[in-house]
C-alpha cells in the first residue's frame, strides 16, 4: 500500500469520525470522553514502531475528543502472565484498555470478569483459561497478515541488493514475528523465481527463533524487543557476513540493527509497522530503502469512535491488503527505491490482494520453502 493511500484513509476515517462524533456531542458519555490506558511491551510507546503507532491512534482521538484521556503503562518483561496481571492491576480504572501484542492473549478472562470495560488487542486474539480462542463482545481484537508486508520487504530487499544477501531481524517468535520473517523469505523467492536471481537469506543459527508451539523457525531472533546492545550485536553480524539489506522487525531491539547499520556504512534497512523514514537519518544520508507497514493506528482510532458513540461491536478480525491494512511506503522522499522495483512491488500488490499470491505465515499450513511460484 502505498503511503499516500493511507493519508487518504486518514482522511476518510477522520471525516467520519467527526461525523460519528459530532451526532453524539450531547450526549453524557461523550462529553466525559474516555478514560484509556495502553499497556504496551517492554519498548514502551515511544518505540518509534509497533507501540509508538498504537499509541498515536489513540493520540489521534484524544486531538478529536480532547474530553478523553490516555495512560500509557509500560509491562517491562514481556512475559505472557506478566502481561495479563498487569492489565488486571488497572482494569477497573480505566473505560477501554488497548493491549498490545500477542503477550496480551490471555485477557479473555478478565474481559470476561470486566465486561463494562471495553478492550483493543492488537496482533493476538484473546483466549481462555484453558488457552482456546473466544470471541466475547467487550473485545475487539484486530490481526494482521503480516506476511503480506513481509513479502513486500522481501521483494524490496531482492530486488534492490548489491551483495546478493539479505536477511530479516526479528524481536520474539511471535506469530506476527514469524508472519514477517516467512513472508519475507517468500518474497525474496518470488523473486529469485521470477526475475532469475540467486539472493541468499541468511540467518544465523545462534540466533535462531522458536515459536509458540516450540517449533524452530529458524530466522535471526534477537529475544526480545528491547534489547538493543543485543540489535545491534545481530545486525553487525549479518553486515560481516555481507548482508547489505535487512529487514528490521524487532521493537526497541531493531533500534540497535539501525545503530549497526549507520555505524558501517555497508547496508541498508527496510523499517517495520509504520514509516521509518526519520529513525533512519544518518548525518546527510538515510538508511531506510523503504518501510513496510500495517496500519494499527487508524484502526485503533476507529475502535474508539465507535465506543464513544456506542457503536462498538466485539469481534476477532484479520486486516489484509483487501482493505488496505498491510502495503509498503512508495512515497517519494521517504524511501529510495528503484522506478523499477515500485513498479514490481505495484504489480505485485493487486495480486496480494486478490489472493493469487499467498505467503507462508506461522500457522498458514505451509512454510516459506513449500512456497510456490506459479509461473
């Protein structure tokens, strides 16, 4: 998708939700506003990523509503039960709790036990206490194929090396992690297929990932998402061994990979979630080629509108490319891709959203090396 598609989202969603908003002004529930808390991962909402866009959703309401507040609260270990406990320490002080990440899976009891409150989870969908999937009307839970903006980054970094090696950071084998990183060896494949190229993916085995059902995914995991002395260890790694793009999907610890890559002058990276652009300044030069995104903060955003005006609906949902909700930044002066690579990449994008392209994902049925082109 590209960026100026989400400004005209932006706009669109704006425009209705001032709509949506101004019916309700009257009303007591919006003239008190809402009283929101974001519990976020141990990088916090100024990660410049995955939170901080999160966060800016909710910002992006308060500028509409300036009648409702926001809280941000920071669980430091990323820890799964560390997660729920510290949602279920604020529950009752808050009208909306936004959670963020898949370490937040396990509200679907407290949400229970709340329902007065309502609940954004974002990248997981809540469970039970015996770990099934529920869907319960105070939760809106939103995921997204990943894998769609991976492939994109893939496609980028494929297209675009100088070296013929590329690889992908990622921060825990979540299943969002895992997403980007198999998405993205499968558009380094789609194009090895397509355009007769030998890129190489490298990985290395110290850093390998294991996800959630204890599987090896293989990949470079940093093990958390806020360890950046750890980023940028990984990142100098895979420059010494001749990497000279890599995709950066780790939180707080991609901050390190970014460090690396300014510090050697050697490679590229290509940003996470929303437009890097600016984390990539490196005195007169840039480091981003491009970024890939999902777009969580508009999402967000809307949730909101719809619980200040008393539409909100509960609801397990997967954002895809037909709604424009995963895409790539093709916006002149915040990327440096090639007139030829857009033109792949835009060629490609209605294929992803029609289907005829499907990336391998963390519990799609197939992995990246049973990816198959069709010619």
């Amino acid at each position: 998708m590209k960026k100026s598609i989400v400004l005209v989202l932006a706009g669109l969603l704006f425009c209705s939700s001032v709509f949506a908003g101004g019916a309700k002004e009257s009303t007591p529930a919006a003239e008190k506003g809402l009283k929101i808390a974001i519990v976020s991962s141990p990088s916090g909402v100024d990660d410049g990523s995955f939170n901080e866009d999160n966060y800016n959703g909710i910002l992006s309401f308060i500028k509409k509503h300036p009648t409702s507040t926001v809280t941000p609260v920071r669980e430091p270990t990323g820890d799964s039960a560390a997660a729920v406990k510290a949602a279920a320490d604020i529950v009752a002080d808050y009208d909306v709790l936004v959670c963020t990440g898949f370490q937040f899976a396990g509200i679907g009891e407290l949400a229970k036990e709340n329902p007065a409150t309502k609940f954004i989870l974002v990248d997981s969908y809540p469970s039970d206490a015996t770990g099934n999937t529920v869907e319960l009307t105070n939760v809106y839970a939103m995921q997204f194929a990943e894998q769609e903006s991976g492939f994109f980054a893939g496609m980028a970094a494929a297209l675009e090396t100088k070296t013929g090696k590329v690889a992908v950071v990622n921060g825990i084998a979540y299943p969002s992690n895992v997403n980007y990183q198999y998405g993205f060896e499968c558009g380094v494949k789609y194009v090895n297929a397509t355009e007769g190229k030998t890129v190489q993916m490298v990985e290395l085995p110290s850093q390998a990932g294991t996800d959630v059902t204890g599987a090896n995914v293989g990949g470079n995991y940093v093990g958390s998402f806020a360890d950046e002395s750890t980023g940028k260890i990984v990142g100098q790694n895979l420059i010494n061994e001749g990497c000279d793009i890599i995709f950066v999907a780790a939180g707080g610890s991609g901050n390190g990979v970014f460090t690396a890559a300014k510090e050697s002058g050697k490679a590229m990276v290509i940003g996470c979630d929303v437009d890097q652009w600016n984390d990539g300044v490196n005195g007169d030069k840039n480091i981003i080629l491009t970024s890939v995104l999902k777009v969580m903060s508009l999402n967000v955003d809307r949730t909101l509108e719809t619980i200040l005006n008393g539409t909100f609906a509960g609801g397990n949902v997967l954002l895809k490319a037909d709604t424009d909700s995963t895409g790539y930044v093709s916006e002149a002066g915040h990327q440096q891709l090639s007139a030829s690579t857009i033109e792949k990449l835009n060629a490609a994008y209605p294929l992803i959203q029609s289907g005829k392209i499907v990336p391998a994902s963390n519990f799609g049925g197939f992995t990246p090396d049973e990816f198959v082109v069709a010619k």
